[in-house]
C-alpha cells in the first residue's frame, strides 16, 4: 500500500464458510500510531516497544489499541477448538487500520468476508459491546503562503502539547493549535517554518515554529506572511464552535468534533491535514464548505458509521456471554471511527468489542490495559463462540 508492504494474518477453523449457514469473523488490527516522543514513554523505560507489567497494568504501543486483543482471542480459539466446530469461525488480524482503515478495506474487496454474517471488531471498549459509532473523514488543507521578505534571524519555538485521540480532542492539548496562537499573538515579521503532528487521528504533541523577527532583501530563508495561515486557523475554530451546537446524546463527546492532526510548510504553501468525525444528520461535504474560501481542500478518505441493530442475534449473544462471566450487560456507542463500519457496510452484522480503555488511554505515551480484564475478554469470547458456533456434545 502506498509502497509499503503490509501482512494480513488469516486463520480458518471449523466447516468452510458457506452462504447456507454463515458463519462468524473475528478481526483484530496489529498497527499502531507512531509512539511519538520516545522519553515520554516513562513506564515503558522510554521504550514504547518493550511490554511491561507494573501491578495489574501491562504498558506498551498497542497493549490496548488492540494488539494485546489479538493474543484474547487466540487464547479463547485453543479452548474452543476442543469442542465441535458447526459454524466456521475465521481470525484476521488486519493491517493499516490507523490510515484509513485500508485493511479492512482489502479484506471486504478480497472477500475475505464472504459466508460469513457476524462480526467481532476489536478496539478498546472495556468489554463494552459497541453497536454504533460516528463516521469519519480525513482532510488536506492547502493555504498559499505569501513571500514578506527573507530572514537575517529566526528564532525556533518548539511548543508542546498532550497527545490523545482525535475522537476526544478535549482530553490533549493541541500541539499545533498551540504553534499557530503563538504565530497571532507574537511580534513578528512572519514565518520560515512549521512542522508538527504523527498522525491525523492523533492530537499533536509537539510543532516547532521559526519566527523571524525582521526581514532584509535579496537573500537568505523567505519569510511568509502569517496572513493566511491565521485566516484558516480562524475559520477552523468559527467551525468547530459551530459543530459543538449540534448534539446527539447517543454518543460521548455528543457532538461533532475535528482535530488539526499535521502541518508542514511546502514551497510556498502551508499543508494540513486535520479530520472530523461527525454524529448522524451531519454532512461532511457541508460541513467543510467554509474552509474552503481560504484553503484549497482535499478530501483524502472517509469512512461510514456504524449502526447495528439493538434486536440484533449477535449482541443478543454477547449480552447473554457478558452476564455469564460476571459483568454484566455492557452496550454502548464510541466516538471513533473502526473497521466495523467499512465491514458493515459490506452486508455483515458488526460490534465493536475488545479489553482495555479507550478514552484518555489510547494513542498517548503509557498506554496500558488491566491485566485481569484480558482473562475477561478471553472468558467472553469462549463464550460467545460457543454460543453461535458449537454444537454441545
């Protein structure tokens, strides 16, 4: 994809899948968002890559978002396999579903889907049962940057932030944002760079601004005009204020929220990429409309919400499997976007499911996930893979 080869893990059990009696998919994602600064990663040992158990908590870049699932699930497979298999079960673990949820993309056009119906997508729920979420898009703003004059000194203004999901913007502080008051409130001659951001579904934790505060002719680094990179940043905040207006109860942030995810300068213009996740009503294609007269706006991807049926057979099952382990029925919605979308809306019945907190916990250094809830996810799915794929002996 793009020039980077990726992996697709597959595992069958039980009868070949079949249009007659479908049978039940189990999709976890094995990447990850970049970990950002590394000496952030303070449980880790500044290594975000080393899983390490403190307590009752295992950390590390993927313990909750979602590899650690992968590992549930597999665990629940051994016990079921000693029973007799009459629907067949399939295991995926996807790939670049942090970009745009390519993998689940390639597993619905290679149909990988095919005679099966339901569908267990892992993220982080608490071992909630997610039947719907809101949808997704992902956004480039291209600002033309106006030449002031060429720099005899620059200084550099590396602003942090905190890092979170951009499906709860509210939880981090905005690197980028920070960088951009900065450029509006500061005196200054204008500009010679911008550059901050991981990954657009991330709040941004670090930009690095150069200012320069006078300009000479003829030579050296080209200052531009703050002009029109604080007119978009203006009109951005006018939208996001806008969108907070509209409200569905449903879900948690209620309402539609976006967030400025990277921004670099190239040649003479500005390049941002930002994304919105809107609630149900709320149309992308106008929301976006104001942007667009002070920024030249391309729609990269966009993905479908999910909305699963509360009389649903599948989160019938996973109400009945949650009560017999001792939690409870757990059903909610989620503010983000999950591969259960793009494989809904290829036919099949969809939750969202999987051990670990979501909300302030993932996408952030110190990730982490409770070690006694993976026992519990494991116990879950044992559960509901013999509710609808084992015959009792």
């Amino acid at each position: 994809h793009q020039g980077v080869e990726h992996f697709t893990v597959v595992a069958d059990f039980g009868p070949e899948p079949s249009e007659a009696d479908p049978g039940l998919l189990l999709i976890t994602h094995l990447d990850t968002v970049p970990p950002g600064p590394t000496e952030l990663w303070t449980k880790t040992d500044q290594n975000p890559f080393q899983p390490t158990v403190d307590g009752d908590r295992l950390y590390g870049l993927g313990s909750a978002d979602a590899k650690v699932d992968f590992v549930c699930k597999c665990a629940a497979l051994e016990t079921v396999m000693q029973k007799r298999l009459v629907r067949p079960i399939r295991l995926i673990g996807s790939f670049a579903e942090e970009i745009g949820m390519v993998g689940a993309r390639w597993i619905a056009d290679n149909h990988l889907a095919r005679g099966f119906h339901y569908t267990l997508i892992s993220e982080p729920s608490e071992l909630t049962a997610i039947r719907a979420h809101k949808g997704y898009g992902v956004y480039e703003a291209r600002s033309p940057l106006q030449v002031a004059g060429h720099a005899s000194l620059t200084t550099r203004h590396e602003l942090d932030g905190e890092s979170a999901h951009s499906s709860t913007p509210h939880l981090g502080v905005n690197a980028i944002e920070a960088a951009l008051e900065r450029l509006g409130g500061d005196s200054h001659a204008g500009f010679t760079d911008i550059f901050g951001g991981d990954a657009v579904n991330q709040v941004p934790s670090r930009c690095t601004l150069d200012l320069a505060r006078e300009t000479q002719s003829g030579f050296g680094t080209e200052i531009f005009s703050a002009e029109a990179l604080l007119s978009f940043y203006l009109a951005w905040r006018s939208l996001l204020e806008e969108l907070s207006e509209a409200k569905d109860a449903a879900f948690d942030p209620a309402h539609t929220v976006g967030n400025l995810g990277k921004i670099r300068v190239d040649g003479t213009q500005a390049l941002i990429s930002f994304d919105l996740r809107p609630i149900p009503g709320v149309r992308l294609e106008d929301v976006i409309e104001p942007l667009t007269e002070c920024a030249e706006i391309a729609c990269l991807r966009t993905n479908p919400p999910l909305h699963t049926p509360e009389n649903s057979p599948l989160l019938t099952a996973v109400k009945e499997a949650q009560t017999r382990i001792g939690i409870g029925e757990r059903v909610g919605t989620k503010a983000t976007c999950t591969e259960a979308g793009v494989i809904s809306a290829a036919g099949l019945e969809c939750l969202v499911l999987g051990p670990g907190l979501s909300v302030g916990n993932v996408h952030k250094p110190n990730e982490h996930t409770r070690i006694p809830e993976l026992e519990l996810a494991r116990q879950l799915y044992v559960e509901v893979l013999s509710e609808l794929c084992v015959e009792e002996l």
